[in-house]
C-alpha cells in the first residue's frame, strides 16, 4: 500500500466517524490513531461504571440490603480500576465510592 492510500483511508476512517483529522505527518495520524481508540475505550469504561452506580442505587431503592452490598462490591473495584488507569479522577471516584456506600449503609441503619 502506498502512504497516499494509508492517508486517505484513516482520514475516511476518522471523518466518517468524528469529524476527521487535520492530521498529515504520519507520526500525527498515528497519534490521532491513537486518541480514537482511548477515547472509545474511556467511553466504554464510563458507561460501565454508570451501570454499576445504577444497580446500586436500584438495589437501594428497593431496600434490599444484600443485593445492595453485593452490587456496591461489584463497583468499588471498577471505580478504583478507572481511577487507577486514569479515566476519571482519583478523587472523583473516591467520591462516587463514598456516596454509594453510604446509601447502602442508610439501609442497616434503623430509620
């Protein structure tokens, strides 16, 4: 394949996804390469983590405690994993984790 060949079939590729790439050294169309892939991945792990916070605050609403404490253990790992790979902040996840474990805990306590 020729460069000129390569060149037009990512930035078909890119356009006909997001928009295109203004990209034209191959080191940068590399790098857009690149971004794509991260990019979809990060979306792929934040939708994950929706859905797990979902079946915890599902769990909560329904007031059982043990499907609560299973799902919220489900999801802690997964915050830490996306915060650790640096998807979301550190201190964002550490929020996310808090807030859910104290909705769960709301549920032993008597009220």
């Amino acid at each position: 394949m020729t460069f000129r060949l390569i060149y037009f079939l990512i930035n078909h590729y890119l356009s006909a996804d997001r928009g295109g790439s203004l990209a034209t050294h191959a080191s940068a169309l590399k790098r857009a390469r690149q971004s794509e892939k991260k990019r979809m991945r990060n979306v792929a792990v934040k939708s994950a983590l929706k859905t797990q916070a979902k079946k915890v605050l599902q769990a909560v609403e329904s007031k059982n405690r043990d499907e609560a404490r299973k799902a919220l253990s489900a999801a802690i790992p997964a915050f830490q994993k996306a915060a650790g790979k640096r998807v979301i902040p550190k201190k964002a996840a550490s929020r996310k984790i808090s807030h859910l474990t104290k909705k769960v805990n709301s549920l032993s306590s008597p009220a």
